[in-house]
C-alpha cells in the first residue's frame, strides 16, 4: 500500500511507515536530500489537493512552531492544522497527523521514545521526543512513559543528561544522537527536527492489519 508523507523532512516518519511495508512518497516545499525515499519539492497542501487521492494513507507533519513550548512568539508563525485536517478528512483516506505537545490536534495519542525500547542510555544519554498523534482510526500506544525516572536536565534536542538539577546544559554528539533515535542518514539539522522511525513504524504495523481487514 502507498502513503503519501506531507512535510516529510529528512524521512524519520517516513522510514518507520517503510519498514512496516508502505511503499512511501515524501512532500516538503524545502529540498531534501536526504530523503530515503521518492521525493517531490512540492506545497504539501497543493500536492495533496492534486494528488492525495491516489494514496492509501496519508501522513502529515506539518511545522510546530506555532504550538512549540521553546516558541516565544507563536503568533508570528502559521496555524496549519485547522486547514490541514479538513482537507485530509475530504480526501476519504485514514490519516495520521504528527505534532508536538502542544498542538491541537483531537484525542491524540502521546509517544514517548521510553515506549519503545530504544538504546535506553549511551554515555549518560536518555532520548524522549515526546510527540503527538491524531487519527480517525484507532491505533493505540504499545505502554506507558518511563522517561521522568531517569532525565533531570533537558537539553536541545529533547536529549537528556542523567546527573544533579544543576549541571551545565550541553548537546550529545552527533553519532550518540543518530544511534538513539535509529537514524543513520540525516544531518545534524534534520535530527533535530525528526522522530525516531519506531514511532510510525508502530502505527504503520496497525494502519496495516486494519487496512487489509477491511
């Protein structure tokens, strides 16, 4: 089955939608060289309008800086989701839209990279990426979240440092990133703006077994 990956970025959600065995298509209006998959440098909005129908399943991540608690001036950046989601629900295909704490999007579900059995430490480093999911179709969370057991210090990135309520802020290093979120392709950039593939990898395994029930 096809799914059409709207503001696709450097392929995190994409690349865990693959590995549950969609043929993936990736949108961003920005170039992306990275991408892992067929690409097209597009307005996510105009490509879905024309082309949304010849896919199974559609993803979405539209950018989060209007909900992002880091954002100081969220008025300063657009709103998507309002106009995005009727869009999606006209197309008549299931969907999934992906955003950050924060955003509106309806009955989300959260995942967290404790949920999944993600390397749970390299040097000092714990990995939490919290992050939404809202679709019509049921897909439920494979557990609960274990992260405020073990981080104490946040740091850019959504990586955190193990150690005392006062110690000095740094980023891991590049490689202890891509390890912990599963990625091997991206720059340091597109890691920062990414989720680990175990997260649509897990929905897509259930988009799936629903899909073909049908």
């Amino acid at each position: 089955m096809r799914l059409l990956d709207l503001f696709c970025g450097g392929g995190g959600a994409g690349m865990g939608y693959h590995r549950a065995g969609f043929e993936v298509v990736g949108v961003d209006c920005k170039p992306q060289k990275n991408y892992p998959f067929e690409f097209h440098q597009a307005d996510a909005f105009a490509y879905l309008e024309q082309h949304g129908h010849e896919f199974d399943v559609i993803h979405a991540s539209p950018p989060c800086q209007a909900y992002s608690f880091s954002t100081a001036q969220k008025d300063k950046h657009p709103d998507y989701i309002p106009f995005l989601r009727p869009m999606l629900q006209g197309m008549g295909k299931p969907y999934v839209i992906e955003n950050v704490l924060g955003a509106p999007l309806h009955f989300p579900i959260t995942f967290c990279a404790t949920m999944f059995g993600l390397p749970p430490s390299i040097q000092g480093w714990y990995l939490r990426r919290h992050r939404l999911f809202e679709s019509p179709l049921l897909v439920l969370g494979p557990g609960g979240c274990s992260c405020d057991q073990v981080i104490t210090a946040q740091v850019t990135g959504h990586l955190h440092k193990t150690g005392q309520s006062g110690m000095r802020h740094r980023k891991p290093g590049r490689e202890c990133a891509k390890t912990m979120m599963g990625i091997d392709w991206m720059t340091t950039k597109e890691l920062t703006e990414s989720i680990p593939p175990a997260y649509t990898e897990w929905i897509g395994q259930q988009l799936l077994a629903t899909l073909r029930r049908a």
